[in-house]
C-alpha cells in the first residue's frame, strides 16, 4: 500500500484565518480523498480531488471554503478557510491503491483547532 | 447511494474473549465493504475488505467478516481479544462505479485485563 503522509499533523488556528493542509503520496495516484472527523464522529467525504481536473465536492460542502489543489498524482491540498470553532476536527486524506484501485488508504490526518 | 449502520457504539470485552462487531449496509448496487481500525490519534488502518469472490475474508491482527447479501451484513469477528485491539472500528461501503466511502458511527472497543 502507498506510503502518505500529511502536513501539519496538528494546528491551532484563529477564527477568521485558513489553514492549508498537504498530502503527500510516495507513489502515483489516480484518486485522492478528502474527509473530515469531526470530534467525536465518523468520517464525512469533502471532495474527491483528480489530477487535471476540477476537484468534486459532495452535498454541504464548497470550493469556496474548502479549496482543493490537485497539481500532480502524488500530491494534493486542501484549505479549510475562513475559520469558525465548528471547523475543528480531523481532516484526513487518502489514495487508492496502485493496483488496488478499489481501496482507500488513508494519511495520518491532521488536527485542528480553531480558537 | 450506501449507508452504513453499526450497532453498538461502544463494546467492551475481556481479554481472550470472542470480539464481534456488527454491521449492516444499504446499497443500490452490489457493494464493496471495508473495516478500517483508527487507534488514538492515529489515521485509519485497513483492516480486511470484500469486494468479490468469497464471502468470509481474513484480515489483519486475526479479524475476520463474513458478507452475507440475504442479511445485508458485515459482521467482524476476532476469536481472542488482546489488549492491542483497543481502538475504534468503522465499517464502510463504497459503489464499485466511483469507489466513494460512506462511513458507519465508528464502534469503539475496550478490552478488560
């Protein structure tokens, strides 16, 4: 399975700011995932973010507060902005599987909070 | 479009006792089902997945689930609890078209010395 890692592992931001979450993958990747964990609570599918296209975003959530960046098959970003308490959670990416395109792996995510 | 339902939000077993996790989907297609364990503060690890072909899988750490379509189920077994399998267990299903996960609650397990 590929080898992901994400940056920050964990912030603490203001209300009002943005916060710029990376994802690295050691290997290329048709599909990159972004979820978020809200405290508490199971995971919930931002977006699905494909190299050389538009990010897809799922019902509730929108490009304007959750811009993705998709620049290459191994890497992606996803910022979280303009910033309320409610955006506290955990934000984790994930690939699908070189060979295994029909499972997800998933980083060690990254946690926020939001003063 | 799939849901995920998993009963019991918490489970607590002795050490070397008999661990089952429940699960029950709703799909509109012939669904794939994953288990992933999130141990604290740490991201999400596959633990086993059906996707076709027989219907009991084995995973890692000793886990095990069986699908059974007439039971809409994904039940996921371990003989013997140890003390390392305290963590949170969340079944998940995705349509074979798009590969998309939809999460259950999470069931988080504790494990009695």
């Amino acid at each position: 399975s590929a080898v992901i890692s994400q940056k920050p592992s964990r912030d603490i931001c203001q209300r009002g700011t943005s916060l710029t979450i990376q994802c690295q993958v050691d290997s290329q990747v048709t599909m990159m995932f972004w979820y978020r964990q809200q405290p508490g609570q199971s995971l919930t599918l931002i977006a699905t973010a494909n190299q050389g296209s538009e990010a897809t975003y799922e019902s509730g959530f929108v490009i304007d507060k959750f811009p993705i960046s998709r620049p290459n098959l191994t890497f992606s970003t996803l910022t979280v902005s303009n910033l309320s308490p409610e955006d506290s959670s955990i934000y984790l990416c994930s690939v699908d599987g070189t060979g295994a395109s029909d499972t997800q792996y998933f980083g060690p995510g990254t946690r926020l909070t939001v003063l | 479009a799939q849901s995920v339902t998993q009963l019991g939000s918490h489970v607590s077993v002795s050490e070397g006792a008999l661990v089952l996790l429940r699960c029950n989907y709703s799909s509109s297609v012939p669904p794939y089902l994953f288990w992933y364990v999130q141990y604290p503060n740490q991201g999400l690890q596959l633990l086993l997945k059906y996707t076709t072909g027989a219907t009991l899988v084995k995973g890692i750490n000793g886990f095990e689930a069986e699908f059974k379509k007439s039971e809409t189920s994904f039940h996921l077994t371990k003989p013997s609890a140890h003390m390392s399998d305290a963590a949170e267990y969340f079944c998940a299903v995705s349509d074979p078209n798009d590969y998309k996960l939809s999460f259950g609650a999470g069931t988080t397990v504790t494990v009695r010395a």
